[in-house]
C-alpha cells in the first residue's frame, strides 16, 4: 500500500534530525515571569515595559498576562488573589486552568531578581517567531506567479520593519546619563572656535545662525522651479564633503547621477555648465577641469539617483550608508517625488504627510540631519509685491511645516525681474535664504551670491566687508594686502574672484 507523503515547511524542520519542531518558545521562562509578577510588585514594573500580551507563546499565558496588563492600569493591587479574581469575573479562569494553574506558577520561583533578563528572551523568541512568520508569507506569495514582485519586496521590507520597530525600541535613558552625553556635547562645541557644533554648511552667515545642522534634525529647503534649490544643496555637499571631510549621501529622483556630478565639475572648476555639456573645451579648460576636480574624485560623496524612492528603500539605503561609511548628512531631492510604499488609499496630502513623519523618524534614528527639497505652490507666483515664499506656501501637505526641525526658503529676486533692493542696491546674483523656522534658534535671511554660470552659491560678500578689505592699503604694506586679498580668492566658497575687471564689485 502506497502511503502518501506530505509536504513539510522548510522553515519548521530541524536541520539536525530532518524532523519538525515546534516554533522558538520558552514555556519555563513564560511560568516564571508570570510567577514573579504574581508575587512581588517590582517585578511586574520590570516586565510590563519589555513584553506585550502576544510575546507569551501559550495561549493561558496571554490570558493572564493581559489580566495582570489590566490590573496594573487601573493601579489596582496585582497578585495571585486579584488576578483569580479578575480572571473568574471575566469567565476566563477555568480557560487559564483555574486557581490551581495560578498557584502552581508561583511555585516556580523563588524571586523576582532576574524577571527583566527572563522578559527579553522571551521577547526574543518572539521575535523569532514573528520572522519566521513574515518569511513563510513571503516564501509563499514568491511562488505565486501572480503576484508583482516589486510589490511583495515592499511588502516583506514593510513587515521586517514592523517586527524591529515593534519589539526593538529604544528604552528610556536616565537624566545622569543624558547628561554626560550633554555635557561631552557642550565640551566638544567649546573647542571649536567657531561656534559650529553640527555640521557645517560652509555657509558662513547660516553655520553662525544655525551653528551648524544638529543630528537628528530635519531641515528642509523649499523653493520654486528654478530657484537653484539642486545648486544650493550640491553647494552645500560639496562644502561638507571637501572642506569638513564628512561623508554626504545624495538621493536625488529627479536628476541623474551624471547630470550632477557635471555640476560639481561646472562649480569646482568655474567653467560654464552649458560648455561641460556641450563638450565646447579649450585645451586650457579641458586641463583646467583635471587640475581643480582632483579633490572631487576623492570626496565622499554618495549618489543614489533612483527614481521613485519609496520611504523604506530610503531608510534601508540609509541604514547600510551609515554602517559602511558612517555617513554625516543626507540630502533628498525632492521630497514631492517620493511615495510611501505599499500603502493603500488616502490622498497624496496624506501620503507626503506619511513620507514627512519617516524622515523626521530617519533622522533621529540615525543621529544625522536630514536635509529634504520640498516644492512650493502657485501661490507664490499669484501673490503680488516681491513675492517671497511664506510657510503657507509649503505644497501638499502642512505635516512638512510641523515636522520640520528647520525651514528654509530659497528666494532670488532678480528673478522676478527685481533689479534692485529698498536700499536701491543691485540685486544681481543675489540669492537669499530666508529661515522661516527654527526650532531652537532665530529666524533671519541671509544673503548668498548664485553664479548661475557655474550653477553654484557662494559667501554674501556686502559693501561693508569689501570696504574693510580695503582699507588696510595705507596702514599696512602693499604686499600685506596683496597677501589678504588672494587669502579671499583661495577661501571656500568665498567670491572666487573679489572685484571684476572694471574694479567694480560684484554687485
């Protein structure tokens, strides 16, 4: 007689003896958590914070568990006569295996020391289980042929996330020892003379404001097409990456990799963007290039330009960023362009709003300011007088507003054929960058000159520094002053060349 053979899951056999085995489990464990919280009150204050009624693999468990949950809620006495009690009102103490059950768990230890230790293996085992659930779905939608592929990889990152982030999370941490790290924080700013305690932009009025951009924070750059928004933050890399020597990841969907990095030769070697794409070099430029984007090449800058990047490829990219090159600052152009994944229904408000929480989330995470593009609405165009871009103005959704650590507004008024300031100065070049939100800090506007030949932003250089640059010509020696002004022209991201030809100043 032909026996019929049955088809075991991979994922339940023991590699060892070929045979089945039960799901990661520790009974013994589970009976002297519950037993400890039946007798002493420190042990439930140790265990409630680390498991959920669902880390107990037997059922019963659960059961009372979620009785000594509710109890402790209510600040009601928890023990073996209030849990029969509770249990037996809600019909459920003969299900746990009556008074008898109860009492027995309380056998099965003398002490309440070591309940925390016990409550995260057992929270461990659950998270093995819930692996090995997670990837029994999955193995099972991949034989399907159906099923869309790129769909089910986001489906099995979104559910790998929700095993961490339910059973990982970050305890609380003590004021003592908050404040040392504080304190070692406040030691470190004090040796920087500079003031700049985050990462510095290179900006010199900004990293004053800000005293650099701090971790965790989220900061977002907001502006209309054609502001400069991509040049600003290549600018900004750049000056991370080259002058602080600390790596910078880019994810930019709108751009491609090759297109910004054609940028950053364009802004490194002050050759006109338009000649770089065109291939119009002389043997002088072409030379040039090679000369001055020698540091380029060995920045460490890292460009991911997939299109449509949903918010858990981002956190996974980042995470393995961060691990291998312990990345210092991310940029995301734009944020409008992203989505959230997998999720179903809602509107796009809804969904920039999902997209705006994860990477506040990301960046606390990870320790590391976030820096994200953002469109403006019409409105701007619409609204009359000099048309600076308010907070309303912020497209989509108001989540980005609330949670942003930092707003910032790119506004060039010589684009909107604004010649001149109040004060009758040229507005040629000028860009500004208006911080509209700062949590933490002062709102200001500063002041920054866009090259839009080479596609970058450098220092503000005002009437009142030119001036003073000046002016040691007759109390100092000429080659003194000769000396200051090439310190001016080889300083990052300074004016690359003071005055023009005509003597006259940049603006």
């Amino acid at each position: 007689m032909e026996t019929k053979k049955t088809i075991q899951n991979p994922l339940l056999r023991n590699p060892q003896n070929d045979g089945i085995h039960l799901p990661p489990q520790a009974l013994d464990l589970e009976e002297a958590i519950l037993g400890a919280m039946l007798l002493e009150k420190n042990a439930v204050n140790d265990a409630i914070d680390v498991l959920s009624p669902k880390s107990f693999y037997k059922e019963a468990h659960r059961t009372i568990y979620e009785s000594i949950v509710a109890l402790f809620q209510k600040a009601e006495p928890v023990d073996i006569f209030t849990i029969t009690e509770h249990l037996r009102q809600r019909g459920e103490l003969e299900k746990v295996g009556g008074a008898f059950y109860l009492s027995k768990l309380t056998q099965h230890i003398a002490s309440g020391a070591h309940v925390e230790y016990y409550a995260r293996i057992v929270g461990q085992k659950f998270i093995q289980r819930e692996l090995i659930r997670v990837s029994s779905d999955i193995i099972k939608r991949a034989y399907d042929e159906t099923t869309d592929v790129l769909e089910l990889l986001d489906k099995a990152e979104q559910e790998l996330f929700s095993v961490s982030e339910s059973n990982l999370r970050k305890s609380y941490d003590s004021m003592g020892d908050i404040l040392v790290r504080s304190l070692e924080n406040i030691e470190e700013a004090r040796k920087n003379k500079e003031g700049i305690s985050g990462v510095a932009t290179g900006f010199t009025q900004l990293d004053q404001l800000t005293s650099g951009f701090q971790s965790g924070q989220m900061i977002v750059v907001a502006a209309r097409p054609a502001m400069g928004k991509t040049a600003f933050v290549l600018s900004m890399a750049r000056n991370v990456a080259i002058d602080s020597q600390k790596p910078v990841a880019v994810f930019s969907l709108e751009m491609d990799a090759v297109e910004l990095v054609n940028r950053l030769i364009s802004s490194e070697a002050e050759i006109e963007s338009g000649k770089i794409k065109k291939g119009l070099l002389s043997d002088d430029e072409f030379k040039m290039i090679y000369d001055r984007t020698g540091k380029l090449s060995k920045a460490p800058i890292f460009i991911d330009d997939t299109p449509a990047l949903s918010v858990f490829e981002l956190r996974a990219k980042c995470r393995r960023l961060k691990a291998k090159h312990d990345i210092q600052m991310v940029i995301i152009d734009y944020l409008q362009l992203m989505h959230a994944g997998s999720e179903k229904g809602g509107n796009r408000e809804q969904e920039i709003s999902a997209i705006s929480r994860s990477i506040k989330s990301m960046a606390k995470e990870l320790g590391i300011p976030f820096v994200a593009l953002s469109q403006l609405s019409r409105a701007v165009e619409t609204r009359g007088g000099d048309k600076r871009p308010q907070l309303s103005d912020l497209r989509e959704s108001g989540a980005i507003e609330q949670d942003a650590d930092m707003v910032m507004f790119l506004y060039r008024p010589e684009y909107y054929g604004l010649d001149q300031d109040e004060a009758g100065n040229s507005t040629k070049g000028l860009a500004q960058v208006i911080v509209a939100k700062h949590r933490g800090g002062g709102l200001e506007t500063i002041n920054l000159k866009f090259m839009s030949s080479f596609t970058k932003f450098v220092n503000f250089v005002s009437m009142e520094q030119a001036t003073l640059d000046s002016k040691p010509m007759d109390k100092i020696s000429s080659t003194r002053a000769k000396s200051r002004m090439h310190e001016v022209e080889e300083m990052p991201f300074a004016v690359p060349n003071g005055y023009d030809a005509d003597g006259e100043l940049p603006f």
